[in-house]
C-alpha cells in the first residue's frame, strides 16, 4: 500500500507586523510607521529598508528587529529572519511572537530541534499558545517522536475544539504508531470540520486499507479531487 503521509506540511506562521513605544526617538519611530505602512502595501523591500533605519537610529528597538525579521521570514530569506528575531530576543526576551517566528524559520530549515526549543519557550511564556503547540507538535511529527506529537495537538484540540489540522496531525501520529481506531476517529473528524480535507481523505483510506477494509478505503480515495 501506499505510505501514509507523514505530516501536514502546513506550520503556522504569525505575520504580527507590531508597533508600540519602545523607544524615545521620534525619528526611529517614525521610520517604523513608515515600515508597517510599506506592509500594509505589500512592498516588503521598503518595509525592510525602514526597519532597518529605525534599528540604526535606535538600535534598542527590539520591534524594529523583530518587524524586519518577519519581512525576511515572508520573503523567506530565512538566515537574515533568524538574526533578527534572535536580536529581538536578547533586547526584549518576554516577546513570544518572535520565539514563536523563530521557531518557524527553524522549521523551514529544518532546523527541528532548535525549532522545538523555540515553541516550548513561547509556550512558557504563554501555556494557551495554540500555534506553538500546533507547530512543535508538527516538528515532533517530523522526528518521529510521535507520543509528543500527540499531547502537543491533544493540547491543541482542548484549547481549539474545531482545528481540523490538529485532528489531522494527532491521526498521522496515531497512523505512525499503528493506533488505527484512533486514527480513524481523528481523521473522521478532520473530515467533519473541513469536508474537503484531501489529506484526511487520502490518511483515512489508507488506514482502511491497513484494516484490510478496501471498500471503505477506495469510497476515500474517490472523494479526492
């Protein structure tokens, strides 16, 4: 049979473009508007170029970094992202977003490991950060340490009973794991909440097809388009 995915590539990322007073110098803060204005416009290049004189004008402004590091992280320029969010967080280490964005750069390199470091860290900063447990659940997915992976998306669902992903994601754990009635249970209701979830389609057919139940299997997979 075919190999039942592995994990939802789908991490979370926050694109919380931030402005509060954290500095003094008028001009600094200015340029900042003038960054989250080029946001707002989609011209992440003007955005960056102001961010990035708000930093040199104050280079305490722990929001000049962490605004440009989400620029980077959307332009997926994600060595330059990581600096800055790591800058933000030696000059303001109680902002969550940017060990949250952290992590997420981390993930889109691979980085597994410094990632889960990233979103434990949000989530003791913030224990209802349902991204941050959604996210680190999916890189234990990745590292095939799926018992983690499961308290991580039970967490979520307790704290988002309608996130279909999680669902999804605690089923590709179970899958892993050969709990098939319980994968079954969860890719049921993924499909519940979004009825064209092809992924839980898919999972759901092929655990079937592990239960050597082929006709609930192929009903599945004739419901993907």
């Amino acid at each position: 049979m075919k190999k039942i995915l592995i994990l939802s590539i789908f991490f979370v990322l926050i694109y919380a473009f931030v402005i509060w007073v954290q500095t003094t110098d008028e001009k600094a803060e200015a340029a900042l508007r003038k960054g989250i204005n080029a946001v707002k416009n989609n011209d992440l290049s003007t955005a960056i170029i102001n961010f990035t004189k708000a930093s040199e004008i104050d280079p305490k402004y722990a929001i000049a970094y962490y605004n440009r590091g989400i620029a980077y992280n959307s332009l997926k320029k994600y060595p330059e992202a990581l600096a800055d969010y790591t800058k933000a967080i030696e000059l303001d280490p109680k902002n969550v977003n940017a060990y949250y964005n952290r992590g997420v750069a981390y993930n889109a390199l691979k980085k597994y490991e410094e990632a889960l470091a990233d979103y434990t860290k949000a989530i003791e900063l913030d224990p209802k950060y349902v991204r941050a447990y959604y996210n680190r659940g999916v890189a234990y997915n990745a590292l095939k340490k799926y018992e983690e992976a499961l308290a991580d998306f039970t967490k979520v669902i307790e704290l988002e009973p309608k996130y279909a992903k999680a669902y999804y994601n605690r089923g590709v754990a179970y899958s892993n794991l050969k709990k098939y009635p319980e994968a079954l249970a969860d890719y049921t209701k993924a499909i519940e909440l979004d009825p064209k979830y092809a992924d839980a389609y898919y999972n759901r057919g092929e655990v079937y097809k592990a239960l050597g139940k082929t006709k609930e299997a192929y009903a599945d997979f004739a419901k993907i388009k």
